[in-house]
C-alpha cells in the first residue's frame, strides 16, 4: 500500500473528484476541500498514470510513509541552522534593570531594528488580539518565555510521526505518542520555538522579549520532529490560518523533498516532474486561499549562499525516500524553477544579517527575490572569523530537550556554550543561540505583527486584521535601507575547526541592484520602531 497526494482540477466537484479518485485504485484518508488536496492510499502500482488520466485530477505526488507508535522513547539531535561557537557564556541568571529583560544586553538583533525597551516596545509592544501563526516543527507552549503569549486553543498538529523512510533511514524516529501525532503544545525539534521566541517572547522578567511581546502565538505545526516539512500539512496548515482570523504566519521552511521546484526539468523522472508541478499549484493555491483572507505571507530566504534568481545547482534532492532507493542527484535547475513556499505569490521572502549588518554569509538572495532583510545571525561575523555564539540569534529553548540531549549539568546549569539559562525566583528558562534565514524571517513576522496591531482594524469575531498588501508595503516603505558592499562582488571568508585545526572557507557572492532594492538586503532592513511611529 502506498500513499499519495492528489491535486483536484479547479472547479470540479467533490464528488467528481471522489469518483476519479476511486477509478484511479485509490481511497481518500484526508483531505481539504478548500483547495482541493486530498491524502490517498493505493495498492495499484500504476496509481500515479492512471490519476493522470483521470480528467478531475490535475495533478499527484507520492507521500511519506505512516509509521506506527514503537514502545520505546527516543532521544534525538537537533536538525537545524547552528554553528557552534566557542566563546559566550554558558549560564546566565540575573535580575532585570530598569525596563529591560535579564537577557536583553545578548540581543544584538533587536538593537539593531529597534525592537527594544526605549524603540518600538514604549511606542507600540503588540497586541494580544493579533495572532501570528508559527508554520513549524511545534512550539513548546510550557516555555516560561512563551506561555503567557501561547493560544493554545487555536493551536494545531497537522503532522504524523514519521519513524523511518521508505529505505529504512530513521526520520522522526520512535513516537512519543501512541498515535504518532504530538500534542499541539509540543516541539521535539526546537526549531518553531525559537522561532515563536523571537517573535513574541513576552516581557515578564525572565530572559528576553521578542519583537512584538504583547502578540498572541499560535502552533500551527506542518513540520515533522526531524525537520521535514510536507505537502499536505503545508496547505492544511495554511487554510487552517485562513479560516481562523489568523493576521501573520512565519514559514521557515521549504516543501519537501524538493528545494527547488521544476516543471518541466529534463534531469527529472516523468514521475518526478508531475511530484513537482503538483507541489507548485497545490501551495500556490493555498497561498492564495490565506492571502484573500488577510493572511500576511513570510518566509525564510534559504541557507544555500545562493542567488535565487540565476541557474543554480541542487544536489539535494529528492531529500526524502518515498520509495525504496530513491536517493538525492545532481541536477542543474534554472531560476524559473521555484522553491515552496518562499517563491511563491504573495510571500515576503526574508535574508538574514548579522551582527555587523552585512548579510549573512549563509544567506540566499537575489535581486526582485529578497523583499527585506533581518536579523538571523551570523557566527563568523566576528573580528576573526572564528565562530561566536554571541553573533548568532538568542532565543527560547525547551528545557525537555536540553535534558535529553544531556546538555545540562547536574545542577541544572549548561554544559555547552551555545545554551544559556535565565532564573526568575525558582523559575528557570533556557535559551539557545542559533543562525539562518529561519531566524531572521521571524524578526520580520514580529515587525509585520506590530504594523496589524497599530494600524489594523477590528474584524468580525473582535480581533485585528490588515491587508496584507498594506503590510507589505509599510514593511518595505519603513525599512532602512542598505546598499550592496563594494565591491559588489563580496568575498566571504571564516573558519570553523575540523579535527582541532582552523580550516578556511572562502564565498563570493555578488549583490546585484539599487540602494533602494538589490539582492542582498531587498528595500533594506526591516525597522520595528520605524514601522509603527506613524
């Protein structure tokens, strides 16, 4: 038996759609009507053709595998954007000073958009009415630094754990749950917490504060624990925030298994070619289903050091096994091949700076790509290149993790320098500095969640809602802008030690564009205090 994504023909009826479905060898496990994607099981090996030919169809892919709930629990490593460095601290308490959080004095990045006690927080800190949806791998919503901003009774888990693949490589490893389905205030990567942190982090006391403290979170989980993110939870994920009066979302993330999307790419399989163009029209359309309904679309730019709108090289993918010893090759992918969902309609597409304002040497880009830049963290933007965790992004981290991953001393205290805990009383909270564009798409989230709170209008149900065009284009209008270096032709260069030796690395990337809009920084970098001193 194997499952697939199926994509309905626009303006056929559900019952159509059924038919064909069923006439293809397949039956229907999930689907949303809303766009007109459906989750399908098939025992026909030849299910793929035989959709295609069915004229209600427009489109299908192949699906991960479903696993089941094994008895043991597992402990697994983190799978995001870090580069370890060596020299912060690894255990900071303290009492706050006058109108700052114990932590503030770490974050480098909110200085540098006036996201701080004296900028935006005294002129406009967020309201609770406006709700920022987390598209991610799940949110710790016990984290002492989120809870009192988490809307648990909007969250949602749109995933199922995923034990191994179709080649037998672990994914998600065993489930912590019975059902393989986590709690919709759990996250066993950590990602979409540090994510939700920076965003609305709220100012209690303890640790830091995110860009917009007084926002409301929402978990709108599509990401799985090992940090793959699929189709089908994608567009549920998406209209969920639609139909919910959802104002912002944040999507750190692209569509597996492909990083960039083809249609008609000759180095791809028939079958491969089809699997793409699905994901293309099927998150389009759920795009367009949020953004008519006031949804504001943000995503990270990419970590590829890459410009996205030139020829580029994918060796990467398909990332993921749907079926047994499918393995990623080398392709040659022109700029008309789009990754999901930043490339898509009506998404602000975010690069990252770092601590010096340059843009991150990780950093994708590419001129009419990048809308605006932000912070995401830069740990070799140091004086000698050398990785520091103090020039990455600091935000929240679940303790839970912490203690599985054995990162914690006896005494509660980090063992490694890329964490720190902050004490409030006998409440302790702990915080992880991290990098990529993941990071700095979430400052532009908490800026575009400041600009519905300050000029946005009540809806229907009492909240706040805005346009997203009109987001957009004050996000972009209050942004300070920034020139391409010169030369524009920048040659990164950093050091990370392999083997106890200091090994270099060299990149030249190249800024094409205006002062007003170029590749590297789009209109410039976003501004929380700008955006709201109307």
């Amino acid at each position: 038996m194997s499952e697939y994504v199926v994509l309905y023909k626009e303006g056929v009826s559900p019952d159509s759609a059924h038919r064909a479905v069923r006439s293809a060898g397949g039956s229907i496990v999930r689907e949303n009507t809303d766009v007109g994607v459906a989750t399908v099981r098939s025992d026909n090996p030849g299910f793929l053709h035989a959709a295609m030919r069915e004229r209600a169809l427009d489109g299908a892919a192949r699906n991960r595998v479903i696993g089941e709930a094994p008895k043991t629990p597992k402990k697994k490593a983190a799978n995001v954007e870090r580069t370890v460095g060596t020299k912060s601290r690894a255990a900071l308490a303290g009492k706050p000073s006058k109108n700052k959080e114990p932590l503030a004095d770490l974050q480098w990045d909110m200085k540098q958009i006036h996201a701080t006690a004296d900028g935006s927080y005294k002129k406009e800190p967020g309201d609770k009415r406006v709700l920022v949806g987390v598209l991610d791998t799940g949110v710790d919503g016990d984290h002492p630094d989120i809870a009192p901003n988490f809307n648990r009774k909007l969250s949602r888990n749109f995933t199922t754990d995923i034990p191994t693949d179709a080649n037998g490589a672990e994914v998600d490893g065993p489930c912590e749950f019975k059902s393989c389905v986590d709690p919709n205030d759990w996250d066993d990567n950590d990602h979409g917490t540090h994510v939700a942190s920076t965003i609305a982090s709220p100012r209690n006391g303890l640790g830091m504060a995110g860009v917009a403290p007084n926002v409301s979170i929402v978990n709108i989980r599509v990401g799985q624990d090992s940090g793959y993110f699929f189709l089908q939870p994608t567009v549920d994920g998406l209209t969920y925030a639609a139909k919910n009066g959802i104002d912002v979302v944040n999507m750190s993330y692209y569509v597996d298994p492909w990083l960039y999307n083809c249609a008609n790419n000759p180095a791809d399989k028939p079958e491969d070619q089809l699997e793409q163009r699905t994901i293309i029209t099927a998150v389009q359309r759920a795009l367009d289903f949020a953004h008519e309904r006031n949804v504001t679309l943000i995503s990270a730019a990419g970590n590829e050091q890459v410009d996205y709108t030139k020829t580029n090289v994918d060796t990467t993918s398909p990332d993921f096994a749907s079926e047994p010893g499918e393995t990623p090759y080398e392709r040659t992918v022109p700029a008309s091949c789009v990754s999901m969902p930043t490339e898509g309609e009506h998404v602000i597409p975010i690069s990252a700076t770092g601590p010096s304002t340059r843009k991150s040497y990780y950093s994708s880009y590419g001129n009419g790509y990048v809308a605006v830049a932000a912070p995401g963290g830069d740990k070799v933007d140091t004086t000698d290149q050398r990785p520091d965790d103090r020039a990455g992004i600091w935000a929240a981290y679940p303790e839970r993790l912490a203690k599985a991953r054995g990162e914690l001393n006896a005494d509660g205290t980090p063992k490694t320098p890329n964490i720190i805990r902050s004490c409030k009383g006998d409440k302790c909270a702990y915080y992880q500095s991290i990098q990529g564009t993941s990071m700095a798409s979430p400052h532009a989230v908490g800026v575009a969640a400041l600009i519905v709170s300050r000029y946005g209008h009540r809806d229907r149900d009492g909240g706040l809602t805005l346009d997203p065009r009109v987001v957009e284009g004050i996000l972009r209008g209050t942004a300070t802008v920034k020139d391409c270096p010169d030369p524009r032709s920048f040659e990164y260069v950093w050091y990370t030690q392999q083997d106890g030796k200091w090994v270099k690395h060299t990149s030249t990337q190249t800024c094409e564009g205006s002062k007003g809009q170029n590749g590297f920084f789009g209109s410039g970098i976003v501004d929380a205090l700008n955006a709201v001193r109307r």
